[in-house]
C-alpha cells in the first residue's frame, strides 16, 4: 500500500499553536509548503539553501523562525516534524487494522455483554443470532393451541351431523305416517316405510 495522500489538518490546534501565531505571514506561508513536503517525502532536508528553494525562494533568515517547528529526523541530513510523525503512526495502525479484519472475512462483530443479557435475546428468550431456532420453539409452542382449535371445529361439525341426522329420521318418520293417513282416507292399501312399520292402522 502507499504513502496516505493526505493527513488531519486540525485549524482550531493550528490557530491556537502559540509557535503559529508568532510567525510572520510569509513564514506561515512557507510553514505550510515544507509542513506538505514533509508529509509527501517523509522529511525535508536541513540544509537552509534545499529549503529555500522548495518555498519559491524565500530569505534563508526568514525560514530560521520556520525550521525551529522542525526536528532532526532518523535520516542524517533531514528534518522531520512531530505532528506529522504521529499522523503518519495514526494512519499506519489504521491501516494494519483493516488488513487484519479484512483477513478474517471482514470487521468483528461488537461484543457487548449487557447487552446480550437484555437486548441480545427476542421472543421467549431465544437469541436473536439464532433465528432458525427461535422459529421452530415458537411452531412448537403453537401447535397445541391449533390442534386444540382444530379439535373445537371437528367437534362442532360432529355436533351439526348428529342434529341434521335426527332432524332427517324425524322427517322421515313424519313423512311415513302422512302417507298411511292418506291411504287409509282414501280407501287405498298403504306402503308403510320401515320407519313406520311398528305404526297401527288408524281410521279416518
């Protein structure tokens, strides 16, 4: 991976810098140049004449306000700046953070173990992160409650079979003595049904 392209310029840290303020505004003009340098290449050189022409030209007696903000780096010859330097470890950690989660298959999940004793767990208290599991306890534990409905439906049909079959054999048996009335009056042999076969003759 490359160098970060860019880095947290903090204005109310710069304005407040007592160092800032004591510049001219030439020299916080240049600041700004070498400060982007610095960023860019990782240091800047210390030799007065390098910097000079890096900021355009300037007084080398005015950038000795400037190099003060700066200090030696690892490399000889060179100047480095703190701020810049804890930016650039604030960037690197970043950086190695995200390649490690994304060699795991992705960011972890935060652990909170409050929360997994009260919001962690929905319904019947079955873990949200087992949603397969929470559905079939919940089937189960509805099912009685629908066989029992099922069971109050199958009866009240029972029920309404055993009113209409004696409403039908009523009938029936109505029906049976209304023809042996009417054969009798009438002079004519009657058929008696088996539902009223057990009926005496009766005479008009």
């Amino acid at each position: 991976m490359g160098k970060a392209p860019a880095f947290q310029f903090y204005a109310a840290e710069y304005l407040a810098d007592e160092n800032v303020q004591l510049l001219s505004l030439e020299q916080e003009g240049a600041y700004i140049r070498l400060l982007a340098y610095c960023w860019r290449e990782g240091s800047i050189p210390a030799e007065p004449l390098k910097l000079s022409r890096l900021c355009k030209g300037c007084d080398v007696e005015m950038l000795a306000g400037v190099l003060a903000l700066f200090r030696p780096s690892e490399l000889d010859g060179r100047l480095s700046h703190k701020w810049l330097d804890d930016e650039r470890e604030k960037h690197e950690s970043y950086r190695l953070k995200q390649a490690a989660n994304g060699a795991r298959g992705g960011r972890p999940s935060k652990h909170n173990p409050s929360q997994s004793e009260t919001k962690g767990f929905g319904l019947l208290g079955v873990s949200q992160n087992e949603p397969k599991k929470g559905l079939l306890l919940l089937l189960l534990l509805r099912l009685p409650l629908q066989l029992k409905t099922k069971s109050k439906r199958l009866l009240s049909r029972s029920a309404r079979l055993m009113q209409d079959t004696k409403n039908f054999e009523t009938w029936r048996a109505t029906t049976g003595i209304t023809r042996i009335l009417r054969s009798r009056c009438h002079g004519m042999p009657a058929k008696r049904s088996s539902s009223a076969a057990c009926c005496r003759p009766i005479l008009c």
